[in-house]
DNA sequence: CTGAAAGCGCTTACAG
DNA sequence: CTGAAAGCGCTTACAG
C-alpha cells in the first residue's frame, strides 16, 4: 500500500460530505451544523488528516509570517548580541499580530536567490548597507519590505537611527577632554577606496566624525586620525588594538562603530597590560547589556536596538493589512551618549 | 487597470513559449536553447515577474526551510543566551545545506495551532518538557522532527544530553566542599506537586541531584534541603536569593538549574553584600560565555549547546532527504563539570 | 446548512 | 529542443 498523504477529499469521503464542508469545519465550523463539525472533526482525527500549509497558502496568498532577510551566514550574524536584541523587538510583534518569522540569510551566497523563494507576507531587510540589486528584486516580488540599518532609497520604507548625530557628539566628548590622536576602527564594508566609498550606517557614522572633527579644524587625513575597517567581532576589535598599538605613534583613543568590535578592544588591551582610560580611551557603539558589564564598563551610544525591531515589524504588519501609508515611511530614531568608565582625558606623554 | 500578479503565463505569452518553457528557464535553462533562455529572461525582466513560493512549494512538496518549534514566546526565549547559541548551531546546518530558519513560537497561546500551519521541511523541537499532545500532532503532520531538551518518546527521535550525570557530578562537588545545607533551584515547569510530576530535563537533572544527595544518606526531603521553582531569567534567580537568604535556616549553597538563574542569584548577592563563596556557594548549569565572566566566574556544568543545535538540524535534513535510520535515533551528549571561582568549602558557622 | 466548481501558480512526466 | 496536460491540496464565491 502507497504511502499516500491523507488529503481533504479523504476526510470528506469518510465523513459523507463535500471538500467544502471539510474545509469550513476546520476554518469556520459555526457555519455548520455542529453535528456536521463534529462527524467531520473525527473522520478527520480517525484518518490522522492535516492541512497542507502549503496548498492553503497558495489559495489564500497569505503566510502569516514575516521574513527577516540578512546580509551573512545565520551562525556569524548570531554572534552580534545586536541581532538577539534586535529579534526581540520583532519577535513582540510577530507574537503579538499572529506571524511567525522566518530567517532568511544568503542562499548561496547570494541575497538575490533568498528573495523570491522565501514563502512570507513581508521582509525586514537588515544591515544592507551596500545595495546590489537586492532592493529592486525586493520591489519585483511585490511584497512590502522596510530596509532597517541600510543605506537609504527614496522610494523605499527605511527604519533608522540617526548614526550621524551619535558619532558626532560621541567624538565631541572625546575631543573635549583632550583627545588628538584617535582611530576610528569602523565595521568592515568590503568596499575599495576608503570611506569615500562607504555607504548606509557605517558613512553616517563616519560623517558624524568627520563633522565633529572638522569643529576643531580636523579631518580623517589630519595627522593623528587613523582610519581602519574590521569585521564586526570581537576578534576583530582585537586585532586592531595590537595593530595600533604596534605603532609608533599611538592613539590616545579608539573609537570602535560597535560594541562588539570596542569589547575586543579592551580585551586585546588587558592581554597587553595597558590601562583603560590611563593609557587609552576606547568607545562603543550600539550599548549592548555587555557595554555595562564590561571592566571598566564602555562608554558609548546608545540606540534603541529592540525599539527598531519591534517598529520594523509594526510597520510591515501595517502594510500587509493594506495600510496605504506605505511610500513615504521613514522613521529614524535618537541616540543618547552614555559616559562610562573606558574614557579619560587624553594622557600627557 | 486591475493591479494583477504577474504569472508565468504572462511571461509565457510575451515571449511566444509555453509556461513549461518559462519554469525550465528559470529552474533548468540547460535544457533548452540559449537563445530560448536568454529570450524567456528579458520577457520576465520586463514585466517584473517573481515566482510564486507557496505555487512551487505545493507542486514540489519541498519548502526548503526548518521548523524551530518553541515553547514560549519568541522574545521571552531570546531573553536566555542558550538560545542563541543554539540557534547558531542550528544556523551552521541550515547554511551549509541551504535551508531557511521559520522561527514558530505557540500561536495563540498553543503549539498545537503552530504546527499544522508552519511551512517546513521538518521540525526541530526545543525544550517540550511535557507533551500536551505535541508529539501526536507532530507525527500526523507527517513530516520529519527531533526533539530536543525534552521529554523522551521511545519512537521519537531525540538529542539530549546526560542531564542527570552532570547534576550528579555537579552536587558531589559541593557535597564534598562540605555543604550539607543546599538549595536547589529548579527551572519553573507549571505543574503541581513538586518535583514527583517534573519531566524531560529538569526531571533528568533532578534525579541526578537525588543521586548525589542519596550516596551521602540525604534525600530532597532531608533538614537543610530546600527544592524551588523559578523562571529561567536572571530576575527570577534574583528573587530566589532573596528568599533563600531571607529564611531563618541559610543554606550554604545554591544549586541552579541554569547559568542565567546562577547570574541572578549573584546579581542579588552582591546587593545584598554577601560573598560569594566565602558566606555562600553558587553554581549553573549551561555553561554560556557569560558563566566566565562573572564576577566570581561561575562553577557549572557545560553542555555542547551549539552541537546540539548542528545535530538536531543535520539528523533533521537527513531525514528529509530520506534517510531512514529515522525511529530509533536517540542522542545523548555528555557534560563536563567546570569548578570556577563561585564554590568553595561550606562555611563553619 | 451544504455542495459543485473554479482556480490559486507552479512543475513534471510524457510525447513529439 | 519545446509544448499540452495533468495535478499538487486547498478556499471561496455562488447557488440551492
């Protein structure tokens, strides 16, 4: 005997109705007799019957469920406590409209190929800092989206946080209390080029610096200001301690475009015995729960990571339901400067 | 002009082939003419036409993504660090063999409603600690699905690790640092009567710590053992130092089922200035990276969570794949005791 | 209160 | 190398 699935038809046959009545038990069964459901219910119980998602799908062109589409591999992209933080936010909201997410990382190694295979009502695409067609295959699917952490479109819903304002004032307050040689490790862009070449958050944040620097007649090409890309991890933040501190001339402060990269930092600072801010000061970005519990805890931005998350995903479930404010979405949200332990005055040498 | 979807027949007519054509195009273009191809291409590109997943998925009876079936709600579970790691291991699987990651917490308050509905390949399911009906409605779904921390089926596949060993080793340790006045701290499991009716892990682990208790003539019932349910949050292990210390009676040792409740527990220690493990002993169960950094670093029992997850997901897409080595695989993991800085020798009073 | 029929948008033997 | 046809398993007006 085949291994059939077991189909509607199947429960209908047994219970002596029509596919239809089969299909209202299950989805609108006070339209029915009741003892029409229940005859129903046990044919489809005796038969072991479940729905085929897929085939309902199909129908009702519906998913209820969101996609979240990313930049990287899942493993490394979970290795950021940014991304358990930011899950959060649109898990509150998933849970509470009904939707499940999915997670959709690269196929192959591309992004083109997850975008019109994945079965959801919506994507919150995340970190696409460098658009490579992705947003034109988003807009060709005919799904609504929102771009959070991305360089901007126009036409496009965007969820932000004003990276530029952070930075800014971030590299004021190290300026005031003296700093003059500072480097700025930003998050790798596998771009050529240098910053000219840059695009979404990590540019924000790199013209946030740029203003605050040229207040004091500076610019990355100033003696003193060094510029350097590393990925976003804490081996990375390390790795670029031992760079800088190999060098002749060392900075007084490093400025890290993360948390993550900022804890390396220190990490690779305690390995080599230098004092945290005596000797150097080091900043973050992001204020992860770590940012606080770190020795000596960090200064740096805070934004609102689950606040971003949890928006992202209202406004999709909005779209979804039709809302017709979709075009014109742009939300972007405030940081506050946290003054920690890691930042000191500038050492006199 | 009604906004219709385009189809493949659309782009069949524009480019004078057959929708068989278009799909191979699309799916196969090796079988048919370049020029075919090349031509089908363009026709697509200019109408903007994107496949339809839930179509294909219903004709191909593949989804190409797993299921995470969880417990509770999606941002409760991303509070504990665990998951994260686990949700790594299962990333690794899912990007090595090109599978998508549905996240599917309880709809409406009930897996049941979750797991017709989820479309996907297989299920892994994590922490079921006791089964409502779960299992049944998983088996007649009919797709694959490994359980994972949770209680044990005899035809259900399951990854697991040896619980009750590594409680056993763990409260030996303290048994022989002299405590005999010991509080257990168990993971909340919402049912009544104490831990006679626990299953699944927090069972398993108990049955360990019964063990240990016994080769030195103790039971959970003796004088100075006391037996509590939390949450599995840093709060809710905060709440149970607050309570333990408040009690007449003392214990001289904390035993937690997790590493998150051990971090509350310290978390309330020292605001209440007691130390650690001079005025008391404190250890958990997990070992997540957090467990090393604490201060004092925590004594706990690790567990290969990340491993669990790859297993899980590897068992899982094998199975899919139609390996049939299917029923009877049950794996047991081991766990290694790790004597950090947060036990020593039970205080003399 | 229940059913017959259409159709969601694909893929895949099969035939030529 | 390409196409006609069947069919995956549902839901939903519509009719009675």
């Amino acid at each position: 005997m085949k291994n059939r699935r077991v189909t509607m038809q199947d429960v209908a046959d047994r219970a002596n109705v029509s596919k239809t009545a089969v299909s209202l038990a299950f989805n609108n069964s006070n339209r029915l007799a009741e003892a029409t459901v229940k005859n129903i219910l046990e044919a489809a119980a005796e038969l072991g019957y479940s729905g085929d998602p897929a085939a309902r799908m199909l129908r009702t062109r519906r998913t209820d469920s969101l996609g979240l589409l990313l930049p990287q591999q899942l493993d490394k992209v979970l290795e950021n406590p940014y991304y358990t933080q930011f899950l959060q936010g649109i898990g509150q909201t998933c849970q509470r409209e009904g939707f499940t997410l999915l997670l959709a990382p690269p196929l192959r190694g591309s992004m083109l190929k997850t975008i019109p295979y994945a079965a959801v009502d919506g994507f919150i695409v995340s970190g696409l800092e460098h658009d490579r067609g992705e947003v034109k295959a988003l807009q060709q699917r005919g799904i609504p989206f929102v771009l959070v952490d991305s360089e901007l479109h126009d036409d496009v819903p965007s969820v932000e946080i004003d990276d530029s304002e952070g930075m800014e004032e971030l590299l004021g307050h190290l300026l005031s209390l003296g700093h003059r040689r500072i480097a700025i490790v930003a998050i790798e862009t596998g771009t050529e080029g240098g910053y000219q070449n840059w695009r979404g958050p990590v540019l924000r944040r790199m013209q946030g610096a740029i203003a605050a620097l040229a207040s004091h007649a500076m610019a990355p090409e100033s003696d003193g200001i060094t510029v350097l890309e590393v990925p976003c991890t804490r081996a990375g933040g390390a790795a670029a301690f031992q760079q800088l501190w190999a060098q002749t001339e060392r900075p007084t402060a490093i400025v890290a475009f993360s948390d993550i990269i900022a804890l390396g930092v220190l990490d690779a600072a305690r390995d080599a015995d230098v004092a945290v801010p005596q000797e150097i000061s080091v900043t973050g970005f992001d204020d992860l729960a770590e940012a606080s519990w770190s020795s000596p805890s960090l200064t740096t931005i805070r934004q609102p990571i689950e606040t971003k998350g949890r928006l992202a995903a209202e406004y999709l479930v909005e779209s979804i339901a039709g809302a017709s404010s979709a075009r014109d979405h742009h939300q972007r949200l405030h940081t506050v400067l946290l003054v920690r332990d890691s930042t000191g005055p500038a050492p006199v040498r």
